[in-house]
C-alpha cells in the first residue's frame, strides 16, 4: 500500500455530463500527477499539481481540468464526458524536495470510469 | 517527442526461472530517468527499479535488476529466480530530468507458470 487513496473506485456516466475524481495524496507529499489509462495502454500523462498550482500539462484538451487544495489532495475534473474518455484514471503523489525524491511517484489504485 | 517501445506484448517463465523484458526509448535529452512499473490485477503502479541515465552502473533491486545500454537506448528488465507473485502487467517508462511526466510504453503481460 502505498498511502495513496483514490475515489471512487468505479463511476458510470452518460455522454455528455461532467465527473469529478478525487485522490488523497500520501502524507507530506506536495506534487500530484493525474495520468489516463486506456484499456490495453500504458498511462498517459494529464497533468501535474505541485502547490496547487498545474505545473505541467500533457496532450489533452481543456475540459480536462484539476485542482489541489492546501492538504494537497486534489481532483480530476472531465466535462463534456466523450466516449474515448472511458479508462482508468491515476492518481500519483510524490515529494518535490530533493531531485531524488520527486522521482519517486507512488500511485493509487485509480478510478474506472465508464462513459455510455 | 520522447517515446517508449516495449516490444513483447506477453511473456511467460517458470517458476524459478529468469526473464528478459525489453524496452527501447528515444530521446534528444541527457538528463532522463528510466523506471520498470508493475500493475499488478489491483491497477496499482508500482514502482519496480529506476535508473539514472548519468549513472553508469546497472540498478539491482533484490532478485530485479537492468542492462542499461545508454548508447543503443535501451534499457531491459531481468528478473530472476520468478515467483508466482511477480505476474503482472510491466511497463517500461522514461521521465527527463527537468520535466514532470512519465512517458510510458504499451507494456508487457508476464506470466509465471508452475
């Protein structure tokens, strides 16, 4: 285990609406990564959170959004929910202090969405 | 752009036996770091070894360890002595030094059999 908790564990929705996913990060960590899982794929990086400001985007489109708030825990909004957007959805902590430590990612188990 | 390859959709070994699991990465940077994730059926990653690309020699994790071929980009997962436990999905990622994603590649389906 690695201290990482993510909510919830599995969410149906329909096209068109919008979903929240949150992710409590492990205790003392101050950077959050959120990172898309396709079935049969590595993750893809969305982006990155480091004192609650996006410190780092990947290759998706403006309807994904996050935040982290003050206890660095943080969430993943998706609006306007498309079919493709069906995958399961990471959520990684780590601790930008030293180089070596924010290196050290440490996941949780995700959330699978499900878009109908 | 950065990209990973790991050209072994699954693998199989005996128990007891070692494995091989390849990946090639390409890239223009000379400060990256390449790391070997499980998922195990419970979707969590979990971090298996890493290795800085400005460090010469090899990563060694207990019974895992890496052939880290900087030149040829390349960067293998040996496990030996395979238990039942270390079946799993393994992905091969690579991360420059200053920036804050992990490219990952397609993975790799290990199967441990008696």
């Amino acid at each position: 285990e690695t201290g990482v908790t993510q909510s919830p564990t599995h969410l149906i929705k329909t096209r068109g609406q919008q979903v929240t996913l949150r992710c409590s990060s492990q205790s003392g960590h101050n950077t959050v990564s959120w990172y898309q899982q396709a079935l049969g794929q590595g993750p893809q990086f969305i982006f990155q959170y480091y004192r609650e400001e996006e410190n780092g985007r990947g290759n998706f489109p403006p309807r994904f959004s996050g935040l982290q708030f003050p206890n660095y825990s943080s969430e993943l909004n998706v609006n306007a929910l498309e079919l493709d957007d069906s995958a399961l959805y990471l959520c990684a902590s780590s601790l930008r202090f030293r180089r070596q430590d924010k290196e050290k990612l440490f996941f949780g188990s995700g959330t699978q969405l499900s878009v109908l | 752009a950065q990209t990973v390859t790991q050209s072994q959709p699954e693998m199989s070994v005996q128990e007891a036996e070692t494995v091989t699991l390849s990946c090639t990465y390409d890239t223009s940077e000379s400060d990256y770091y390449l790391f070997w994730y499980k998922q195990p059926p419970s979707r969590q990653m979990i971090l298996v070894i890493r290795q800085e690309a400005y460090k010469q020699q090899n990563a060694t994790e207990n019974r895992f360890s890496v052939n880290f071929q900087k030149a040829a980009k390349s960067f293998s997962l040996k496990i030996s002595d395979s238990q039942l436990g270390d079946a799993a999905m393994y992905f091969c990622a690579y991360k420059p030094g200053t920036a804050s994603k992990l490219t990952f590649g397609t993975g790799t389906r290990l199967q441990v059999t008696l």
